[in-house]
C-alpha cells in the first residue's frame, strides 16, 4: 500500500483502472512489485511502468454521470463503501486524472507497426518531451531475438553453495518464456522446471536505459537475494550485453561470504535468432570472479517441439580429496554401457575426441577399451598428473559437448572406480611396430 497526504487528502490505494476516461477499453500497469530485502533490511520498489491511475476511494458524486454509467452496480457499491470518509471527486481530481491520461495513454510500444515504418501517430506526436525519451528504440530492438520460448541446458557451477571446482550439475528439463511487456520497454524472463528432481523457477526483467545508454537486468528467485545488474553507462548497443552488479552474499556463494559484498557480471551472447548463451560469474571478496551459472537456450519452433524434453547425457563424476600424504597421479576407471546397437557410434565418438584428451598437458594416460564378452560395455583407464588436472579436463569446451552428445548413445551414467596406485608411477613405452 502507497500511502500519501494531499490537499484533496490522503490517498492509501491505486489502481490503474480507469473506465470514466478510456471509454475504449480498460487501462492496466504492466508490472508493479514491492520487495523486501531482508539481508540488507530495505524495501526495494520496482515499477518499470507507468499508466494511468484512479483513486478507488474516491465518493461517487451525482456530477459525473459518465463516470456512473460506466461502472456496474458491484464496481459503485465498493467504490462508494471505500468513499466514506474519505476523497470527494472534485473538480481539481478530474483535472489530475484527464493530465495523466493524456501522458500515457498514447502508445509507446517498440511493436507499433506505425512506429516501426517511422511514421508516429497523432496522439503520440503529443507525448511530452520527458516522456519521449523513454520511447523503446535501438536498444530494446537490439533484444528481439531473445523473444519467445526456449528449451535450456542449464549447468551449475559455483552456486548455491557449491565449490566451482566440483564438475556442473546439468538440467535440461528447464524451460524458458521471454515476453514484451510495459508497451515494449522491458522483456519479462520466465524460467522454470526441475534439476535432479527439484523445483527449478526464476524470473526477471531485461531492458535498455535510454539515457544512460546501458542494458538493466534484474532478478528474483526463491529464497535467494533480489540480483541487480546495470551495464555500464554509454556501452549502448554493444554485444555481447555485459552487466554487472554486487549483492550481500547469504551463503549462495559460500559459506565464508555470508553477510559480504560479492561482485556479480551476467554476460548474454546472442549467435543467432534461434540460440544463446548466458553466464553468470560471481567474484568473492579478495578473489577471482568464477563461473556460477550457464545456460543454453534453443528455440522452440512448434507445439510438438515443446513436448520434446531432450535426453540430459551424462553426469560427470564427482572428484574424491586424495587421501592424506598421497603423493601419486590420480587414477580412475571408468565405465558405462552404450544403448543397443549403439556401441560402434558411440566409440568412433569417444576416438574422435582421443588425441584432444592426450595432448591436455595435465593427461599421463588415456585409454578406451571395450569388455570382450560385453562389446556394449566401455571401461576408460586414465591417469592424470593431480586432482586439479582432471578438474581443467572437465571444464574444456569438447568435454562439454561429449556430455551433450553421450545422450544419443549412453544408458544411464558412468560407473567411477577412483583407484590410488602404489606402485612407482613410470611412462608406458610405446607399443612396437609388428614386422
């Protein structure tokens, strides 16, 4: 509730309902959100629109017939029980009403056929110097392609008190719905759906500043903080969008920057009309900015297409702590069983991306083998020189598109068997050439 004192007294409610002065049809705001921070103890007001207002506890008077004949026998009974001692409508309200009216009612939306041929139309030729410079432009065009809705890949990282050094948690049981809203000034983000069987939900608003020139992204999830992200001021159009922000950490980060200022940067890469990518790095106090956050989006082109839920691929193993005062490489087998008719495709996969995983300097030994009775199951030796070499391997770009791919032949996930050795670790020789 807005509450404030005037000479016509004090107004406690609005609404955005006008009938009296929009006889054409009813007007709304778009979006309206009063939120508490409880970690920095503010309220935090978010209005990205504005429109018209009608002081519902204004008293009905017998003067404005235009506005009783308009309103049903429900609408007059509340709005004369919410009169009683309170606004009459008198000629000063009206005159405030009928300005505001005239300030928005004209349209502004960056989907305006007249506007887009550059041709305005009358009633926005009257839009007031202040208010013209809000007109969607350049900018919010720039945005179109992220309209729509959107199958994601979501991973994990160093969020929601993760390490960033543990492999992604990876979801693609998420789904994304970008709309315009408030007359094409801001696109609403709506992202939902489950990760390891979890509810999944996030919204948020992306828009551009005419006047500072910058993109603005802001964000709200379940009980995590509100995010604010603002690009920097005159970076304009310029893709990839690139903006920033800090929050007081309550632990999504970790556990030690609870109560602390952490940096955050949300970076959108469009590459085309039907794919993008966006990332979000959070920087810990007195520490390197580390990826929390990816998402891939594809677009949706058909209702059947909505119905398709794309295999997840498989899930990188979790990385075990050497033991205490082991000093040799790190070593795991690995196993996991192609689908039928399968295992041929999958191996000339996993041998394409063979060379790649050798020449990593961090790679002792790599070796891919098939079990004699069970040609379906693959068991993968490797050595690497530490724990942190293994970690790097995860995070390069094949080894994350193997993960995608491996949906299209593996059964289930991989079978890990982490092995220490204890015997001197030596290079293997290479296998001689039969004569």
């Amino acid at each position: 509730m807005i509450e404030r004192a005037t000479d016509l007294g004090r107004v406690n409610r609005m609404t955005s309902r006008l009938p009296d002065l929009q006889p054409a049809g009813r007007f709304y705001t778009n979006l309206q959100a009063d939120l508490y921070n409880p970690r920095d103890r503010r309220p935090v007001i978010m209005t990205p629109s504005m429109g018209p207002i009608l002081l519902e506890n204004a008293e009905l008077n017998a003067s404005e017939p235009a506005l009783n004949a308009r309103l049903t026998p429900a609408e007059r009974r509340r709005l004369a029980d919410s009169g009683k001692g309170g606004l009459s409508m008198t000629t000063t309200l009206r005159s405030v009403l009928i300005m505001v009216v005239c300030i928005f009612a004209s349209p502004t939306s960056a989907q305006n056929p007249d506007t887009q041929r550059g041709t305005a139309p009358a009633a926005q030729q009257a839009v007031p110097n202040w208010a013209s410079r809000g007109i969607p432009g350049a900018g919010h065009a720039a945005l179109a392609p992220l309209v729509g809705s959107w199958r994601v890949e979501l991973s994990i990282y160093g969020t929601m008190g993760r390490s960033p050094d543990l492999p992604p948690i990876v979801s693609n049981d998420i789904r994304t719905t970008r709309v315009w809203v408030a007359d094409g000034q801001y696109i609403e983000d709506t992202t939902e759906g489950a990760v390891e069987g979890q509810p999944y939900w996030r919204r948020g608003w992306l828009g551009y500043s005419n006047i500072d020139r910058r993109y603005e992204w802001v964000t709200i999830a379940p009980r995590v903080p509100m995010m604010i992200y603002l690009g920097k001021p005159g970076s304009g159009e310029q893709t990839p969008i690139d903006v920033t922000g800090v929050f007081t950490d309550q632990g999504v980060v970790s556990e030690q920057t609870v109560g602390k200022p952490v940096a955050q940067r949300t970076v959108f890469r469009i590459e085309s009309n039907d794919r993008h990518i966006s990332e979000l790095y959070f920087t810990p106090p007195g520490g390197k900015e580390q990826l929390a956050l990816r998402l891939v989006y594809t677009r949706i082109n058909s209702e059947s297409d909505q119905r398709v839920i794309r295999p997840r691929g498989i899930v990188l193993p979790k990385l075990p702590e050497p033991a205490p005062g082991e000093t040799g490489p790190y070593c795991v087998i690995a196993k996991h069983r192609a689908k039928p008719g399968k295992a041929d495709a999958y191996e000339r996969r996993m041998l394409a991306d063979l060379e790649k995983t050798r020449a990593e300097p961090g790679a002792l030994q790599f070796h891919i083998h098939r079990d004699r009775s069970d040609p379906d199951l693959f068991v993968i030796y490797e050595v690497w020189r530490d724990l942190q070499a293994l970690r790097e391997h995860y995070e390069k770009p094949y080894v994350r598109q193997f993960v995608v791919d491996s949906a299209e032949y593996i059964e289930g996930d991989m079978e890990a068997q982490w092995i220490v050795m204890a015997s001197q670790y030596v290079a293997g020789r290479p296998r001689e050439k039969q004569k």
